[in-house]
C-alpha cells in the first residue's frame, strides 16, 4: 500500500479524529465506542495518539489492513472496549455452568470498577489496580480469581494480535490463606439436629442429621439418589453431583462407598417414606417437591433461622462436612478410612484436619520434654554455684 504524510489526531468539541494518508488519500476517522463519539479527554487522546503512530507504523511497513482497524464501511471507527473483549472471551469458553457463573461474576466486577468502555489498546496496569482498591475488601482468594479472568481475556487479546503486551501480567497475586475448618461442637451439633426437628420435621430433619452424620459436600447431598442407596449393607454410592441445578460427576471425579452409621442410616431410613415411592432423589424441597437447586434457599429458608433459634453462631452448612470429619478423628478412626469417606486424598484430609488428628498428642509430647527439664535455678542459687 502507498502511503505519504503523517498520522495525526485531530480534537473536536465533542469527538477524536484520527487523520492518516492511504494509497494517496487523505482519510479521516471519528473515533468512536460503543455507538459514541470518543470523548476528548486526557486519557482519551493520548490513546487517540497512540493509535495513530501504531496505523502510520504499518502503513509504512505496508500492513496496515483498514479491516483490522474500521468497520467495512469505512466511515466509522470502533473502538473495541475491556469490556467487549471480556464479553467475547467468555463467549468463546467451554467450561461447566458452575465455572460461568465464578467468570461472569468477574467480568461483572471488572465491568462495574470503570473498566467496561475504556478502549482495549488504551488499558494501563496501574488503571487494574485501581479498579482493585475500589473493592478493599475483597479477599484475597477473589481478587486473584478476577485478575485471573482478566488476564486471560486480555491474552487472547495479544494471541489475536490485538495487543502487544498484557497489561495483567506483571500483577502480583494476592497474598491470601485458606480459612481453617470450623465445625461443629457436638453440643451445636445435636442442638441444631433437635431444633431443626422440631421446627421442620420430615424431610429437612432427615437431611440434616445425614449431612452431619455422612459428611457429604453440599452438591453431593443434593444429587444423592435411591439408586444409590443399599440400606441392605448400609452403604451409599456417591457417584454424582448437583451443581447449580446441573447434574455432574464428583468434584474429584471419582464415584466412592460411603459406609452409614447408625445415625445416618436411621435418617435415611426415615426419608422413605417422602421420596423412595418416586424412586429418584432422596431429598427435596418439601415447599415445592422438587431437587434442591442450590444452597442458598436451604440457607434461607431453614439454615440460617434455626442457627439463630439455636443462639448459635452462623457458619455455612459446608461445616457439617467438617463436622463429621473432626468426629470421626475424636473416635480415633483411622486417617485413611476417613478420608475414603470424605472423597479426600489422605495427604489432603491430614492437611486440612492435622489440628484434630492430633488431638492431645501435642500435650502428651509436650509432657515428656517438661518432664526432661531439670528445674530452673534461681538467680542468687546459679551465683552461689559460682562462687563456691
């Protein structure tokens, strides 16, 4: 392509011109996002500049596609925006519905801290983490999992050429440490089994008093099926997964044999009578008769107001998973056979709970050193020593 004479921008009252010569002629493009003219604003035109020296580049290295650039018609400019690049990179994801759902949340939040019509090629690393310190009190956990979004939104941004550089790449992750487990005293826990029963016997009281006495995660609870349910042997087959109304395998995966004690067999046994007839899942919603979606109406409707008829302190209902796990190490069950339980990796189980794996063993260890110490002298006996 030919090309004379130098790229510019050109200020209007309202608008940004970016004036360049192809093959000969003199063109003019408004610049303009999302339907509207691109405002002349500092930060506006030095973007506008910036773009012109990139066009005036590749005009003089005869690359320079107007395509790339401007729509076909050739008459306006469209700025493409962070926001339209996070919209069409999670359009291009194959992920669970569950997984769309954690980027969407990001894309939303990269969206509402400023981000959402700021020209893609204009974007600066120090215009992300403003956008983060308009959320202080984000953990660190999420931050991570919205910079993560971005980052990759913005590489497929660099992979289609769009952009040299990532400006995400050089953000730090946040420093953050997994919360602990907090479960259940048995006294919380056989206060919230009472209360529960007694405000909503049948269903909701089978449910919870299995929860806390099998330890299943939340999805697992949901998707449990009588299929699955040998009361013959007292065992459960834990093969799927309710995620956001979705049904899928496992979070690792893996289909496990749970062994029901005598109180969650008890709890299952009572169900029958509400659910075995239809031969599907175990436990419904009993408003509605159908599966449980999600955790939040059992928290709303149930959890959260027994939790607080109970006068005890709220924790998520993932906690009867902990519940059970620091039980079952109270009973001085073996680590393994714990974690084939949980549908953990032994190394993963004695990370989360060596706190209770422990027990009183750091006491009795501690006893034996103590024990070992020869009693401290006082300072005036140590000087006598000396001197004698």
């Amino acid at each position: 392509m030919g090309r004379t004479g130098q790229a510019s921008v050109e200020v209007r009252s309202n608008s940004i011109r970016v004036l360049f010569t192809l093959d000969g002629q003199r063109v003019r493009q408004t610049l303009y996002v999302n339907g509207k003219t691109l405002a002349p604003t500092k930060g506006n035109l030095l973007y506008a500049a910036r773009l012109a020296a990139e066009i005036q580049d590749k005009i003089r290295l005869g690359i320079f596609s107007p395509a790339e650039y401007f729509p076909a018609s050739g008459s306006v400019a469209e700025v493409l925006t962070v926001g339209r690049q996070l919209d069409d990179w999670l359009a291009a994801q194959r992920i669970e519905a569950s997984t769309r759902a954690g980027y969407s949340s990001a894309v939303r939040f990269w969206k509402l801290a400023g981000l959402e019509h700021k020209p893609l090629k204009a974007l600066r690393t120090s215009e992300i983490m403003r956008a983060l310190a308009t959320r202080p009190t984000l953990t660190g956990k999420t931050v991570n999992n919205y910079v993560s979004v971005l980052r990759e939104a913005l590489e497929l941004a660099v992979t289609d050429n769009v952009l040299s550089t990532n400006p995400a790449d050089t953000l730090k992750r946040a420093k953050h440490q997994k919360e602990p487990p907090d479960p259940f005293t048995p006294a919380e826990r056989d206060a919230i089994i009472a209360r529960m029963t007694a405000t909503h016997p049948g269903q909701v009281a089978n449910m919870v008093e299995f929860w806390f006495w099998t330890g299943m995660r939340t999805s697992e609870v949901f998707a449990l099926s009588w299929l699955n349910v040998d009361l013959a042997s007292g065992t459960i087959l834990v093969a799927d997964a309710n995620v956001r109304g979705t049904l899928k395998s496992t979070k690792t995966n893996t289909a496990r044999t749970v062994r029901l004690n005598s109180r969650a067999l008890a709890a299952v046994q009572r169900q029958r009578e509400h659910t075995q007839a239809a031969g599907d899942l175990v436990f419904l919603d009993p408003r509605y008769g159908t599966g449980w979606v999600d955790e939040r109406a059992f928290r709303r409707s149930y959890w959260t107001p027994v939790l607080k008829l109970a006068g005890l302190r709220y924790r998520r209902p993932y906690n009867m998973r902990h519940t059970y796990a620091t039980a079952m190490l109270m009973a001085s069950m073996t680590p393994a056979f714990c974690a084939k339980q949980l549908g953990h990796s032994v190394e993963m189980f004695l990370r989360t709970y060596s706190k209770w794996l422990d027990g009183d063993q750091n006491d009795l260890e501690m006893a034996r050193l103590e024990s070992s110490i020869v009693p401290e002298l006082s300072p005036a006996s140590k000087l006598g020593k000396l001197t004698a």
